[in-house]
C-alpha cells in the first residue's frame, strides 16, 4: 500500500476501529536510515496499534532501521517481501526475495536481535514458476526457523515479469485455500490471510482456518467496512459501530493538529473520499472533497462542508 496507508490515514482508520492492527506503507531501509525521519517514521499516537513495514535485503540495514524504528514506538516490525513492483525488485527487495529464503532468514535474524517488538513477514504464496505448494512451505520453514512466528500471506502468487503490479493483484489466480493448509502444516505459528478480501462477511468465514485477515485496497475504497471489526471480529459484543458523522468530527479536530504540523488538508481528506460510499449523499461527498481541498487556503472546514452537503442529501425523500 505505498502512497496510501500514511499516517492521515491511519489516524482515519483508527476512528473506525479501536482494535484493528493498522500497517503502514512500506518504507525502505535506505529510507529509514537516510531521509527525513520525523517525517517518514513519525505518527499520531491515537494509531497504536501500529505496525511499522519494512522492504529490503541486507541484514544489517534492517537491524539498524529496526533500531531507528523503535525510538519511534512502532508496536510491530514487518518485512515485506510479497511486492512485485519493478521500483521493488530493482531494488532487490519485496517478492523476489521469496526465491531467496535463506537471506530473508538472516535479515530477519538480524531484526530480531535489534528489536524488542514482535518482528512479522508478509509474503505472497510463491513467485513465477515455482510451485506454490513446496516453495511456501520451504519458505516459511526457513524463516519460522529463524525466529519469526508470525506470516501474512497474500493468496496469490505474484508475476515479477510480464505483470504490472495492478495486474498482479488481479491476475494471478486467488489461492485462500493454500493459506488455510499452511496453517494446517505449521499449527505453532500465526498465519493471517491477505489478498481479494472484500469485507467482513467474505473474510470472517477464513478465521475458521486462520488466526487473522488482513484488509488492503478495501479498506481504503470502502473504509466503513472496518466500523463493526471490533464487534463482529474482536468479540467486543456491545461496542457500537461509530456513526460516520462522529467519524468526521474526528477528522476534523485531527485536521486542526495536522494543520499546525504543516499537512494540507487534501491529504488527511484523501482516504476519507470513501466513506460515504453506498450511502444518500455519498456522491455529494466525494464531490466536495476532490473540487474544495484542492482550493489555496482550504482547511478542516471542507469536511464540515462536505458533511453538510451529505446531510442535505440525506434530508430529500426519496422518490
């Protein structure tokens, strides 16, 4: 989820969801340990629980941006290796490192001795012509030996030539069922499912063969999706899904913060486009937010107005 999973984001997804582990987008080593920290690392303390993910390839580096990362107070550590960009692989990291398991046991070695948080990897099912059924295996075997208890699988496997990374979240065929017989295989570990989960309704079935799901591309285009998460999937029975509008007022107050720090508030008003999705108004929604955030000098008001606009399509009768 690069460029999308940033901290206006995460802050947004968290007014849905108390419970819900939220990921960051993935930062690179040289990232971490060359740019602009306070802004690459940095997030609102209402994100907790957040997991911090990482993408490279070399066992020291990582351990020193694990060590960077936790000055921060990230609540996980995870290694990527399950992207198939171009920009990713030209970079020897994300999922061309599934055909290199023993270098991705050292690096997260590595990780674990300079961390004091869980360190997790999330990975694709296999990589090109390899056979999904023994290279997942063999892979998660290594890795698991070298201390990480703890893979997000995305269910399919990923085309490093010939697919573009769009189609590689469409092409290759779904494999939920191959996820579920890794848990089956290596019952110690936590196995969550990523990968065409388009809600709860579709995911909750898979927690009867796995210990997580994880939302990507959902979330973000239908984010209220994550409002009954905390009921329906962490067992809170009496927790009430938050009303969209408290949602907003939220955003609102965390739009003043993120003001101050600088944040133009097309940012923090990015994620939310969806929120109102399906709903009356939803399109008077999206409207005002894509014309007026974009506007010299507009601010949190523009949520407030957007609002007001969802509110006054609401009000018409139908019919």
């Amino acid at each position: 989820m690069m460029d999308w999973t940033d901290r206006h984001c995460r802050v947004f997804h968290r007014a849905l969801s108390r419970r819900a582990l939220l990921y960051t987008e993935m930062l690179t080593t040289g990232a971490v340990l060359h740019g602009d920290r306070a802004r690459l690392l940095g997030f609102d303390p209402v994100e907790h629980p957040v997991a911090l993910q990482l993408g490279g390839s070399e066992p020291a580096a990582l351990a020193e941006a694990v060590r960077i990362a936790e000055g921060f107070g990230y609540d996980e550590i995870n290694l990527n290796v399950g992207c198939p960009s171009d920009r990713v692989q030209s970079g020897r990291f994300g999922a061309c490192l599934m055909a290199e398991p023993d270098l991705v046991a050292r690096c997260v070695e590595a990780m674990l001795r300079a961390a004091t948080v869980p360190v997790t990897v999330k990975s694709r099912i296999g990589i090109d012509d390899q056979d999904e059924e023994a290279a997942l295996s063999a892979f998660v075997g290594a890795v698991s030996r070298a201390g990480c208890d703890t893979f997000v699988v995305h269910a399919r496997k990923a085309w490093l030539r010939g697919l573009s990374p769009k189609e590689n979240r469409e092409i290759p065929p779904l494999r939920h069922e191959r996820v579920h017989r890794l848990k089956q295989e290596f019952p110690h570990l936590t196995v969550v499912l990523n990968g065409g989960l388009t809600g709860l309704p579709d995911a909750l079935p898979h927690l009867a063969h796995v210990d997580g799901v994880m939302f990507g591309r959902a979330a973000y285009q239908d984010p209220y999706l994550l409002a009954t998460v905390d009921r329906d999937v962490f067992g809170e029975a009496g927790a009430p899904a938050p009303e969209r509008e408290a949602v907003v007022d939220a955003m609102i107050a965390y739009a003043e913060r993120a003001r101050a720090r600088g944040a133009p508030i097309q940012a923090v008003a990015r994620p939310m486009i969806g929120l109102f999705r399906g709903r009356p108004g939803g399109r008077a929604w999206r409207r005002h937010l894509s014309e007026a955030a974009h506007r010299p000098g507009a601010g949190p008001e523009v949520l407030a107005d957007a609002l007001a606009r969802t509110r006054d399509r609401e009000a018409v009768p139908a019919g």
